[in-house]
C-alpha cells in the first residue's frame, strides 16, 4: 500500500469537510478522487525529498521527461534542500518552458 495515501486522504478529508456548500451542492466533492491523487504525489515527493536528503546524495537527474522532475523542484523549493535537480529534456517536453 502506497505509505502516502493514508496522509492524503487525512488531508482531503479535512478540506472537503471544511469547503463550503453552494446551492446546496458539495462542490469540491466532485474533485475528491483527483485531489487525493494530486495530494497523494505531493506527500510521496515530499517522502523522495526527505530520502535523497537523508542519504546524502547532491543530486538527482532524470534521462527524459518525469512529473517528479517538477515535482521534486516544487518540493525543494518549499524544504530548502540543496541538492541539484537536472533533466536531459528537450524544450518542448518541459512543463516549465
């Protein structure tokens, strides 16, 4: 079982139950399997970036394309962690171009 689900399932729950209702509909309920999803990603690179930190490695490249390429980049900018992020990618692969 993927360790961040339960976390983000945590934190999905206490949002949907804080969100209000419009027109009497739940709106944000429409959305819990895709933020549980999104949220689920954002602890596991949160749990990669503790890992690649606590193992000392100075950094991490990826040969193509990967979300976690972003994601990763996201993460360190929020932990401050120092190691280097690098891709092989071509311009139009990046989502940050």
């Amino acid at each position: 079982m993927d360790a961040a689900l339960p976390v983000a399932y945590l934190l999905v729950s206490k949002l949907l139950q804080s969100t209000p209702v419009i027109e009497g509909l739940p709106v944000l309920r429409v959305f819990e399997e895709l933020l549980l999803e999104q949220v689920s990603y954002i602890v596991q690179a949160f749990h990669l970036d503790r890992w690649i930190c606590s193992h000392g490695f100075t950094g991490c490249s990826f040969a193509s394309y990967s979300p976690w390429l972003e994601r990763l980049l996201q993460v360190r900018s929020v932990t401050g962690s120092t190691y280097a992020l690098g891709a092989d990618v071509p311009v139009l692969q990046s989502h940050r171009s």
